[in-house]
C-alpha cells in the first residue's frame, strides 16, 4: 500500500469512528444544523479526496473496474462528471 492509499485509509478509519455517534444524534433530533453542515462537509471533503485518490490509482494503473475488492456496483457514479 502506498503513502496516498495509507493517508486515505487513515482519514476514512477516523470518520468511521464519529460516524455512530453522528448517526445516532441525528436519530434522535440531537444533531443542531450547523452540526449536520459540519458533519456534511467532512463526509462531501473525504467523498471528494477518495475520488480523487481513486482516479489516482486508475491513472496508475493500480485499479480496475471488477478487479479485486468490493464493488458498489455499476450504477455507482464513477465520477462527479457521470451525476
């Protein structure tokens, strides 16, 4: 694993920590508004950097559609362009 892929992971195994908690406020209405947008632009901001990071890999040549790992399916934008 590269440097990169290392940082990505790092930064999506953090959010996974905030995100219970997250989920769980904003069940129960605890979640205030500007929390939500906070909330919002760390997930849009991470969504951002692994697309990126994903474009990065396929320019590489270290990825590829149906190749190892999970897949989310075809119907998964690939990129912002394809929304």
């Amino acid at each position: 694993m590269d440097e990169q892929t290392r940082v990505m992971v790092a930064a999506l195994a953090e959010l996974s920590e905030d995100l219970p908690g997250a989920i769980d406020a904003l069940r129960r209405g605890a979640l205030p508004v500007p929390g939500q947008h906070r909330f919002a632009a760390l997930l849009i901001e991470l969504g951002d950097k692994l697309d990126d990071h994903a474009d990065g890999q396929a320019r590489a040549g270290n990825g590829s559609p149906g190749g190892p790992g999970p897949s989310f399916g075809e119907a998964a934008p690939r990129d912002r362009g394809d929304r």
